[in-house]
C-alpha cells in the first residue's frame, strides 16, 4: 500500500512539475535577470511582480511587502543595491 502511494506521488511529481516537498519552481525565459531593490532577490516573474516607477524607470519587487519600502525611500536602496 505504502509502495503504491510512493509511486502515485512520484508519478504526479514528473507529470505535474511538482516536487514531493512542494511546487517546483521554473525561473521566467529572460535574458535578463531582474532583482528586487529592496532584498537583491531574484524576481520570479516580473510580469506579475509588484512594480514602483522612479526617474523614468521601472523596478520590480520580489513581494509585495518591498514596494512600500522603496516607494518611502527609493535612493536608499538604489545606493544599497549598487
């Protein structure tokens, strides 16, 4: 019984894009590698990203909670991130 589950889940694993452990994440075809000013992370999806303008150009957060942060004080981590 237990062997069955096992090879049902790993079955789904392959089929699906998952991992055992949870989603299997798949990084956007970019040739560009977009991060987020506030933490440096690697962000995902920039099309779905949460995003400020600032002097005429875009920046992409890796979650929602960054875009305030840089929104208050922009230069600071535009310094930061250099």
């Amino acid at each position: 019984m237990l062997k069955k589950l096992f090879i049902m889940l790993a079955m789904v694993s392959v089929i699906g894009g998952f991992s055992v452990t949870g989603f299997a994440e798949t990084p956007p075809e970019s040739k560009e590698v977009v991060t987020c000013p506030v933490t440096g992370e690697r962000v995902a999806d920039p099309s779905k990203a949460p995003k400020s303008e600032y002097k005429g150009k875009t920046y992409y957060f890796c979650c929602p909670a960054c875009k305030p942060k840089f929104d208050a004080e922009p230069e600071k981590y535009l310094k930061k991130s250099k």
